[in-house]
C-alpha cells in the first residue's frame, strides 16, 4: 500500500461514502450501492480502488461477493498518520519545555526558594468619625 494513493483514493467524496458505509460490517455491492447517487457498477468500480489501495477486502458468499474493511490496511494507514502525531508532539513538548526552569532543556536558571509573599493586612471597618 502506498500511501499516498491511499490518500487519493478517500480523497473521493463517493468512494469516502462507500467506504464510510462498511464502517458497520461486511456488505455486498448491492447492499452498498442502496440510496447512493451512483450505479451499482459504478460502486463496484469504487470497490475496486479501494481494494486496489489496500482499504477493503472481498469474499465470496454464495453467489454475490461481501466487501469489508482491511484492519491491516487502515492500521497501516493509522500507523504512518500517528508518526505525524508523534513529531507534532515531540515539538510541542520542546517548545513548552524551552521556558519550562524545572526541565532539563529548561531555558533558565532554576530559581532558588520563592520569596515569601506577606500576608494581606486586615483591615478594621471604619468608625462613624473615619467616614467623615
């Protein structure tokens, strides 16, 4: 499977759909093509560029052929995004870190023990002579 034809191939809103509606298990071409604004021979051609692309398999049963997803081919798939993931990650987690004093690439000194902040003064509510 290459990818970017993985990519080309979901690319197309139909063939999207098609695949979206094996999201729920097995189903024939005919079962697909249901309420689709295309012909059954036009999902069948669908059918085929996504098998071709590594997204779904096909088994006979009886007479008709059951089109399902490949968990190898859109683990793959999920497996070259998640590297994207990973990098984007790594450089938010360097870029935090670069102002972070307490990490190990911190960007400055570790401060020594913070000041002591006082404590806020009470205050005694004013008398009748202090509001004049």
């Amino acid at each position: 499977m290459t990818y970017p034809k993985v990519l080309d191939c979901l690319g197309d809103p139909t063939r999207r759909e098609v695949f979206e509606r094996l999201r729920s298990g097995p189903l024939s071409v005919g079962e697909i093509a249901r309420d689709m604004p295309v012909s059954r021979p036009a999902v069948s051609q669908h059918l085929a560029s996504l098998k071709e692309a590594g997204l779904v398999v096909d088994r006979p049963v009886g007479t008709r052929r059951v089109y399902y997803i490949d968990p190898r081919g859109l683990g793959a798939l999920r497996a070259w995004l998640d590297q994207f993931w990973a990098e984007a990650l790594d450089a938010f987690k360097a870029e935090a870190e670069k102002d972070d004093p307490n990490s190990p690439r911190g960007g400055g000194a570790r401060p020594s023990a913070a000041p002591a902040r006082e404590s806020p003064r009470k205050t005694q509510p004013l008398n009748k002579e202090q509001k004049k």
